[in-house]
C-alpha cells in the first residue's frame, strides 16, 4: 500500500521542487486549465474596475496571479481569434481572417504541439473554426456558434444533444473530464465558454438577478459619432437602432406584430424558445413575463426606448456572465479540493475579444476601438506566478501560444508571431519587449458591417486605416487625453510628428508580421476581398469570404467580358466576375457570373440571388486557366456567360439600362484574372 502510494506520488514533489524558483517557469510543464468566455469585455469584470457587475470568481484568478491591463486581440472577431490562440499567429498568416473561413488543421498549433509533448489535451465548448478540432485526445464543441438552451454538441462519434445551459454543461463536461484523465500526464483543458454571446439568455439560476435595479449606462451611450470618421455612422450595430426586440430582448412578438411580419433575426424567436423544455420555459415566463407586459404598457419611445433596449441588453448579458464567473468558480473549488493538481497548474482566464456593453450607442464588437480591442487576461498559479499584480505591458493574443510552450518546455516555432509571457509572469520587466501592437480586422459587409481596417496601438496613441477604397480613412486618438476615442487627431498639426512616426511603425509591423493583404489596387468599390496584387499574369486575387468582390464603377465601355481564370488555392466555392447595374450603391444588384471550380459548374446568379441561379457541369482538368466569356443584352434584358463550351443564360431587370460596374469576384479562394476584355 505504502508503495503504492510512493509510486504515484513521487514525480509530484519532485516535479514542484523544480518549478518554486518563479525565474524557472519555462520548462515547468504545468497543468493548463485555460478558460475561456466569449464576447466578454474585460469592463464587465470586476476586478478590471467594472461599474456594471460583479465576478468574484474571475476576481479569485486576479487576486491571486496577475491581471494583464493592457491585453488585445489582433482581430476582434471569434473564429479569428481562436485561430490566433491556437497558432500564435495574426489572421493572414493562419488563413482565419473572418467567420465562415475553414481552419487549416494541417497547420501547426499550440494543442498539436502539446500533444507530442505529452500533455494531455481537451477541448470542451464552443469551437467556432469549421474544421474539426485537431491536437485534443479529447474533443466535444459546439457546432459553429452553438445554442444557449439544451445545445447539440459535436463529438468524433457524430452529434448529441445535451439538456440544460451551455455554460453549465460545458463546465460539468471539463469537470468530468479532470475527474477522468490520466493524472500522470500534464494536461491541457480549454474549457470554452458560448456565454456571454448574442443572442443573450442567461441559465434559469440566473435570471433573478439585476431585477429590482438599474444598471448604470455607458457615457457614450448617445454617442453622434462627431469626430470620427464616416465609417463609425455606417455600421449596424446600434442599441436603438439594430437591436431585434424579439430576438434579442426577448420580448414575444404580439399577434398584431406578426400580423405585419417578422423580419431579420427575430423570425427565428420561435424556434429559438421552442428549444426551451417546459419547466426552463416556465422559468423564462415567470422572469420575463411580467417586466414584458410592463414594457408593452409604457410603450417607451425615443430615448426612453434605447435606455429600456439598453437595461434589458446589458442584464441579460450580465446574466450570461454571471454563469461564467459561476463556472470559473467551481473549476477552480475542484483545484481547491484536488491540492495536488493545483499545486501544478496554471489557470487562465480570457475572453475572444472585448464587446460594447452601450458604448458609443454599440452592441457586438470588430472596431479598433478600446472597448473591443482589449481581451481580459487573469492567469493565476498560486507559488509560481506572484498574486494580486498587475501587468502592465502590451500583450495580444498571439502570445498565449508562445507562453503554454514556453511553460511545457516546447521550442516555440519561429513563425509565431507572438512572444511568451513568462518573463511578465515571472515579475520581470524585459526592456526589449514590444512597444506597440498590430491590429487588422477583414469582416466588411458583413453582420454588423463593420469596414475592413487595420493600426497599430502604442501605450498612449491609436492610428487606425479603414484602407478599402469605398472609406479611404484615418484615425488617430490621444488615449491619454480621449480615453472614450470621441475626437481623432487625424488632421491635428500639433500631431504631425506622433502621426509620422505611428505611419512607420504601422509598416514596420507590417513588414515583420508579413501582412501583406489590406492592399486592394485601384477597384473603388470592394467587399470580402483580403489582397488584390497586379502581377504579369493578370490580378491575383484573395476573397476570404463567400461571394467577394471587387469592382471598378462607372459605364465598362462594352457589353462583352472576356477573362481567364486559374485557381490559386483556398476553398474554391465560387469564382467568377461580377457586374453590378442600376443603383452602384446597392449591394443586392450584383449578377455573379462564374466558375465553381470545386463543383465544375459554370454558374450565373441574378440580382435576385440563389432564386436566380441557372448552372450547366463543365468539363475542366481544374489547372489550366479557363476563359470565360459573359455578354450582356440590355436591350433583350439577358446575360449570357459562356466557358468549356458550355453556356448559360439569366435575366436582368428591365429597368437595367446600362451597366454600372465591373469587376471580379470569388468565394474563400485565391485566384489569378487575366485583365478583363471588354468589346
Ligand atoms: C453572429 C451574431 C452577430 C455576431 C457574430 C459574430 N448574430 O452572427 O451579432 O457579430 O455572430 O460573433 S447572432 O444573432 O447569430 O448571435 S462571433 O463572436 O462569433 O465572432
Ligand atoms: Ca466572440
């Protein structure tokens, strides 16, 4: 028995002995318990000061470990993210610029890494890549953003559903996966969190809370945008303006509402309550039931009604919060009550990005903007990484790999961008760590439409280019002096010097990270598109979404388009030109004629979308270029496209009387344009 034990416990001790020195963090091999929200915004904890709620859980991590001030994403959007996390690198150079996107599995990660290491590894919850997950000995996600009441999950033995709330299924799943993992091996456990994610329902415990008060609102909740520029009017994303009163505030639709017709995301409002079992159903009633019929009495309007869209947002969000910091409460009571694990694991805490909780008028994310650039960090590893301090340096998430490698004693890859935390966690202050971070966001029209941009962000200044050719703008903030970033210096004169310098650092970062997309050429008008590069062989183009496109306004000269294509790489959905006639302005009045190269179908989608498709199979060996030829008909109202002597014909809205624009488009694929012919 005696023996027994000294087997088993033996490596432990001796394991802490090596680790005590905090200097000796690398190579330590710690446990790894990573957990991980989504959407939450380092100003709804409080230990980062928050003034809306509190998380004494979150906060244990804090108190007892380190709080990063000023940690950032690269990309403030979920999958690009997660991407980062797992490949300590900005989006372009892992493939994952926006949602929709497929990861890579063949690329290297942290939890590959790990793996042949040793570790142990998991992932539980929400996933969010489209690929399946690689690197974990054990895997059960979300499929894609997954469902807050009674989700289904995916697992490599196919998909099961799982009754309750995703936040505390996904925390008694990581608890039973620490019950029954191999305790002689390190582990890696990122336990993922849906919550606080839109659309915002809380778990039924917590659905009581914030019922009898105010929560305080943001000073920019009626922010007007003044001093910034156009690109921060355009977007939609508004409390008052964006926010879906069924779907997103939870209150039913009333027979004369339906009556008119639901539109947008409230249409799915049914079946996102038929999901609810009768007894969460009556819990959900019983809460919301009575706080519905007080505000259908009021019939709130103007600002009245922003200030009641914003309470009903913010504690319902608050809410979903609560049952993360409930969850971080009883992941860590588990490492209380199992002194031996914890005494060899380190615990983190973050989040995907930040989230405007009211601020600037907003909901969701994307912006370089303070509120969603920052991610909270918490990491805690009680006689290894000293409690209650504060770092204080520019951390991003590119560095979360380089650190848990760092820790397992793994060489970290030279191509990760990002740089390990230990020295910080360790107390020091390297003089040679990195003074400015580097942002770049893809998602333009898009949920939200939020434009293309990217910058770089110093410890007291912000220079942000929104560069697609459609905004063609700058901002430049003084955190110091505009922590709310209400006033750009853009065209100050007094900023000429910190704009110059701020220039060259933006494309040093640039040249060091090797971003080379953000470049769009001379098209005045583009959507989805990462690079467009001009070389000998015609324009090389990189959609990373499903239909981009760019495009040059304005009377092409002709009616018949004669281009060749040769697919480069990616997912080759779709690729083809685009015409855009009528309003230039309309994103709706695009006829996409093309190849899908994948499917070897010449394809034409009208102005009226997927209703209009008309598709004939080619023959293609699939790397020759492929020339395809569209003519336009104003007078018949046809558009005819022809490739692989096949040919295909839609028809164009009468009141088309001339042609506006044109252009190339593709779907997630990199392809190479010969310059259009146009006769
Ligand atoms: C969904 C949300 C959006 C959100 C994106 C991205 N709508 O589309 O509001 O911006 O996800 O969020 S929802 O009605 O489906 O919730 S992310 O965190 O996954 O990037
Ligand atoms: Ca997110």
């Amino acid at each position: 028995m005696a023996r027994l034990f000294l087997v088993r416990l033996l490596p432990l001790p001796l394991f802490a002995a090596c680790v005590t020195a905090q200097a000796g963090l690398s190579g330590s091999r710690p446990n790894i318990l990573f957990i991980f929200s989504d959407d939450h915004a380092a100003h709804a904890i409080s230990a980062y000061g928050s003034r809306v709620n509190q998380t004494p859980n979150i906060d244990r991590i804090a108190a007892n470990g380190a709080l990063f001030r000023n940690n950032f994403c690269g990309n403030s959007l979920c999958g690009p993210s997660r991407a980062t996390i797992l490949t300590g690198k900005h989006s372009h150079a892992n493939g994952f610029m926006r949602n929709g996107n497929t990861f890579d599995p063949a690329q290297p990660t942290m939890a590959k890494l790990l793996q042949a290491t040793g570790y142990q590894t998991a992932m539980i919850g929400k996933w969010h890549l489209t690929s399946d997950p690689q690197g974990f000995d054990h895997w059960i996600v979300l499929p894609g953003q997954g469902q807050y009441y009674n989700p289904d999950f995916l697992t490599p033995d196919g998909r099961k559903r799982i009754e309750g709330h995703a936040t505390n299924i996904t925390t008694d799943l990581a608890l039973d996966w620490l019950e029954q993992r191999d305790p002689d091996k390190p582990f890696l456990l990122m336990c993922q969190h849906k919550a606080p994610h839109r659309n915002w329902m809380p778990a039924p415990e917590d659905l009581a809370l914030y019922a009898d008060r105010d929560i305080p609102e943001p000073p920019t909740l009626f922010d007007d945008y003044a001093g910034r520029t156009e690109a921060a009017k355009h977007q939609e994303m508004t409390i008052a303006r964006h926010m879906y009163l069924h779907y997103d505030l939870v209150v039913p639709p009333t027979a004369a509402e339906r009556e008119a017709g639901l539109v947008g995301p409230d249409r799915s409002y049914d079946d996102m309550m038929a999901r609810l079992l009768p007894a969460q159903r009556e819990a959900w009633d019983a809460a919301f039931a009575p706080r519905n019929a007080a505000f259908r009495a009021d019939e709130p309007t103007g600002r009245e009604r922003v200030r009641w869209a914003y309470q009903r947002y913010i504690k319902n969000y608050l809410r979903c919060v609560n049952g993360v910091d409930r969850s971080v409460g009883r992941l860590l009571d588990w490492l209380d009550a199992h002194p031996d694990v914890k005494a060899n694991t380190l615990v983190v805490y973050s989040s995907d990005q930040g989230f405007y909780l009211g601020d600037h008028g907003w909901y969701d994310k994307r912006w370089m903007y303070e509120e969603s650039l920052k991610m909270p960090l918490v990491v805690s590893w009680p006689g290894h990484v000293a409690a209650g301090v504060e770092i204080p340096q520019l951390t991003q998430n590119i560095d979360f790999a380089p650190t848990f490698l760092d820790l397992a004693g793994v060489d970290v890859p030279a191509d990760m961008h990002g740089a390990s935390l230990v020295p910080l966690l360790s107390g020091g202050e390297p003089d040679d760590w990195r003074d400015a971070i580097y942002y770049h966001y893809y998602e333009s029209n898009a949920v939200h439409m939020v434009p293309e941009h990217y910058g770089v962000r110093t410890a007291r200044y912000k220079l942000v280019r929104y560069y697609e050719p459609q905004w063609d703008a700058w901002e430049l903030f003084d955190l110091a002096r505009d922590p709310d970033e209400l006033h750009s210096v853009h065209g100050d004169p007094s900023y000429a010097d910190i704009l110059a310098g701020l220039k060259r650092r933006l494309v040093e970062l640039r040249r060091q990270y090797g971003d080379d997309t953000g470049t769009l050429g001379e098209f005045d008008v583009t959507a989805g598109i990462a690079r467009v590069q001009l070389g000998a062989d015609g324009y090389r183009v990189w959609a990373n979404a499903t239909g981009g496109y760019l495009l040059r306004s304005g009377d092409p000269g002709g009616t018949k388009f004669t281009t060749a294509m040769t697919s480069v790489g990616g997912r080759q959905l779709r690729n083809g030109f685009v015409l855009l006639s009528g309003d230039a302005e309309s994103r709706g009045q695009l006829v996409r004629a093309g190849i899908e190269f994948g499917a070897r179908q010449l394809t034409v989608i009208g102005p009226g979308g997927m209703r209009q498709r008309a598709s004939a199979a080619i023959e293609w060996d699939g790397r020759a270029p492929l020339e395809l030829v569209v003519t336009v008909d104003l007078a018949a109202h046809s558009l005819t496209a022809a490739a692989a002597g096949q040919r295909v014909t839609v028809e164009l809205p009468a009141e088309w009387t001339e042609l506006t624009a044109c252009g190339y488009g593709a779907s997630n694929a990199e392809t190479v344009f010969t310059p259009l012919s146009i006769e």
